[in-house]
C-alpha cells in the first residue's frame, strides 16, 4: 500500500489546488492513468499515477489548495486484502463534507510516516471556514482532539482576514489561468537558470528552402488535417542532431549532469494572454515527420485547453522556442532548468543567400543554442546548430 | 448558405481553436496573425474545421484569402458557389 502525494510539477510549484478526482475509491488504476485534475500557475494539469493498484481512500477533497508531497490518496495494491486499507489512520470524519475548505499548506508531513488528512474540525468550523476562505490547517482549534470549532474560525477570522472573499467554489472545465501567478512561475524558473547556469549562445543562419520547397510539393496532395508545417520539420531536425551532442539532451540536478537516451522535447507555447508554458513532446526521438506534426498539434491543443499532463511538464529534456512566421529574426533563449541547451528558431524570411556562386533569394531562418557551459563548449554546440542544418537540406529522409 | 451563416461558422471554428478569443470582439477586418494572434498551428486546424465543415479543399496557395474573416467569408462563398 502507497500514499498518492501532490506531485512536483516543476522545481517553481510549491503547491495545487485540487480541482477533480477522476477517479474513486474501489477504482483500479494502471500506471500512468490519468487519476485527477489539479491547478497549478501553469493551468489545470492532469495527473498521472505512476504505480498500479486500487484506489483506497481519497484523502483530499476538490477546493483544496495542497502543498507538493500533501497525501492525495490512499493507493492499495492491486490484490491487497481490504483490512490492511482500513485501521492505519482515516482522521477524516465521514461526515466530512465536499467540498472542504481550501485547506491550504499542511503543516510539512515529510518527517512523519503517517500521513495527515484534512485537520480535524466541525461541520459548522469548516462551513464557516470555507465561507470565509480561511485555512482549516492555520487555525488552532480548541475542540477534543484539537478540532477546529466554530469560535475559533470566528477568533481567527479577526485576526487573518479572509484572503479572497466569498466562497471557494471547485473549478471545472476550461482553467481561468492566473496571468500573475503564471509571471511569477516564470520569474522564478528565469531567475533561477541565469542565476545558476553559465549560459553561452551560438547562433546560424540555415537555408530551407529545400525543405519549403518539399512541403509546398508534399502538402499539395494531403487534406488540411495531413499537412506539415515546417515546425515539424525543425523538430525533427533538432531531435535528431541531439543524437550526436548528448551533452544537450538531460537535466542537471543536484551537481550532476544525467544525458537522457529519450528526447522529451520541450516545446515553448505562448498563450494569447501573455505568458508561456513549455510541455514536452515525450519520446521524440524516433519520431517521423507526420508523428512529430501530431503531437504538436495536440500539445498545442491540450495546452491551449489547459489539459497538459504533468509528465509533460516535468520531464523535458531541451525545449525549443521557435517565434513563428511573424516574429523577428532570432531569439536568445533562457534555458529551463534543470534542462541544459534551449534551440531557438526565429521567423523563415526570404535572404539574399549564396549558392552556386549565384546570390539567389531563398528561405532562411536563423537557429540559435542557448547551452550550458557546465556541461558543452561551444565547439560541440557548433557542431549540434551545423547538424540541424544538414538534417534541413535533406527533408524528404523519413 | 447565406454570408452570415458562413460568418457565424467560420467564428464558431475560430473560436473553437482559439477558446480565449470573444467572438464579439472579433473585427471583420482583423488580420488572423497580425491582431488575433493565432499562430501557425493555430491557423492550419482553422484550415482543417474549415475543411472538415465545408468539404473544401482550401490549397495552401489559397491561405492568403482567409486571412481576414471578411475575407474568409467572401472565399468560403466563392468557393461553395461553385
């Protein structure tokens, strides 16, 4: 049996908030099954359980705003006998009524093996509670066993006022995402990797018209829902050239560099509202042309919608950034720790290129590396950028 | 179908792709890229509902005449005219 916990979704969450269970208690899940919806800075996040088994007891209720590592769920194993479930500790009270109070920040559990559910207090505490917006958590209750009662909701009220006002009501559907919490996110991921991490930048300008040339031939033939975009192509190319610098593809955490023999690929999109999420494309490394543009779409989609799931936002391996069709001509990228090398690609425009001794005006786009001196050199990088170049002359290589 | 029933569809499916974009602030003169900020992705599955709905193959040479939803409207009716 094994404590479902609130899951890190990047070194810059501390906390969610529980928005939906997906799942009951009685349910068996396998690993990697979608078992709830919580809200973090980056929208709503489906999480995924990584072990299999039958649900238990949910311990936390939707409303609640939980700090990372907080007792989610009680998971028991998959042919685990129900009496090993029930006697450990259930401090909830069954009467205990959902949706609870945005029980936020439990005291840290981390030391103590025995996971504390929601504190402990009256139906009216906590109807009163909610009400107000206060923490059940940060009230002292004066109650048997220490429970929460209504005077001391009252007492604490005077004291804290309510951060938000009026009920909490659990969201569902389509996330109001918080654009000052999303910057604050940003910030601290920003302020972290050019506090850390030895940025160096490289910079080469790539000809594609090759490749436009092959999409434009390509595309003529396929329905709107089976054309390619040249982001799939670059993708393509990026994910591929990694396989000859492995010193770009892996996550540095503690004081070591791991390289991943994976390519989950990052991927910068901006929301229209400000601000930017950086899902990953997981497994892209063998990944064809028509399999790359599909997970784009979706990821893009999903992202939009506010439906990422949280592998997808916690196990990056690079990310690139690419400014679009209407952007400038380069980018300069931050690198997202703990990830090493950020490729950024500026807007395609028409240059006065160089071939076969003729100035011919061709589709160009300028490729950028931000990478970690930590971990490469520039002389390896130079020969990551050349590598995308080489891979973009050759388009119709499946 | 007349133009504003194709008006109504083609700000049914742009908003479908792009759920943060109010349909009653949408100009018929704004540019998709330019104002709405859509993006390529953005554009082309506006381009497949748009295909999906209409049964129009709507080429890539095509493009330029959606990029307005003015313009998209006039296109759609072009092209379902014939």
């Amino acid at each position: 049996m094994s404590i479902f916990t609130m899951p890190s979704l990047g070194a810059d969450m501390e906390e969610g908030k529980l928005v939906e269970w997906l799942v009951k208690p009685g349910d068996h899940v396998a690993k990697g099954d979608i078992v709830a919806v919580v809200e973090t800075q980056k929208g709503a996040i489906e999480i995924e359980i990584f072990e299999a088994g039958e649900i238990g007891e949910l311990l936390a209720q939707p409303g609640q705003t939980l700090p990372v590592g907080a007792p989610l769920a009680r998971l028991g194993a998959a042919d685990a006998a129900e009496a090993t479930i029930a006697p450990v500790a259930a401090p909830i009270s069954p009467e205990l009524p959902a949706p609870a109070a945005p029980a936020k920040a439990l005291p840290a559990t981390t030391a103590s093996p025995v996971p504390t559910g929601p504190a402990l207090a009256s139906p009216a505490a906590r109807g009163r509670a909610a009400e107000l917006g206060l923490a059940l958590d940060a009230i002292a209750g004066s109650g048997p066993g220490g429970a929460v009662l209504l005077a001391d909701v009252e007492t604490q009220a005077k004291v804290q006022p309510a951060p938000g006002s009026g009920p909490v009501t659990p969201q569902k559907g389509k996330p109001g995402l918080d654009m000052a919490e999303m910057r604050r996110a940003i910030a601290a991921a920003m302020s972290r990797s050019k506090r850390e991490i030895p940025h160096y930048y490289l910079s080469h300008e790539i000809d594609l018209q090759a490749a436009q040339d092959w999409l434009t031939t390509t595309n003529a033939t396929r329905t709107p829902d089976q054309r390619l975009l040249m982001g799939a192509l670059l993708i393509r190319a990026t994910v591929r050239a990694l396989a000859r610098v492995p010193e770009l593809n892996g996550r540095f955490e503690g004081d070591a560099y791991t390289p991943s023999d994976a390519v989950h690929c990052g991927l910068a999109v901006a929301m229209r509202g400000g601000g930017l999420i950086a899902p990953a494309i997981l497994d892209a490394q063998g990944m064809a042309a028509d399999a790359i543009m599909d997970a784009m779409r979706d990821i893009v989609v999903r992202t939009r919608a506010g439906r990422l799931r949280n592998s997808e936002i916690t196990q990056g391996t690079i990310t690139i950034s690419s400014l679009g069709e209407t952007g400038v001509d380069a980018l300069f990228g931050v690198i997202y720790p703990p990830q090493v090398a950020l490729v950024g690609f500026g807007a395609p425009r028409l240059k006065p290129m160089v071939r076969d001794d003729i100035v011919q005006p061709r589709l160009a786009i300028t490729a950028t590396l931000a990478a970690d001196h930590r971990v490469s050199d520039g002389r390896r990088g130079a020969l990551f950028l050349a590598e995308i170049d080489r891979l973009m002359q050759e388009p119709d290589t499946p | 179908m007349t133009p504003s029933d194709i008006r109504a569809a083609f700000l049914d499916d742009l908003t479908l792709i792009a759920p943060d974009l109010d349909p009653e602030s949408i100009g018929d003169n704004d540019h998709l890229q330019d104002d709405l900020g859509l993006d390529s992705m953005d554009f082309l599955n506006l381009v497949s509902a748009l295909h999906k709905r209409f049964g129009l193959p709507i080429p890539e040479p095509d493009y330029p005449m959606l990029a307005t939803p003015a313009k998209a409207v006039d296109y759609l009716a072009r092209m379902l005219a014939r």
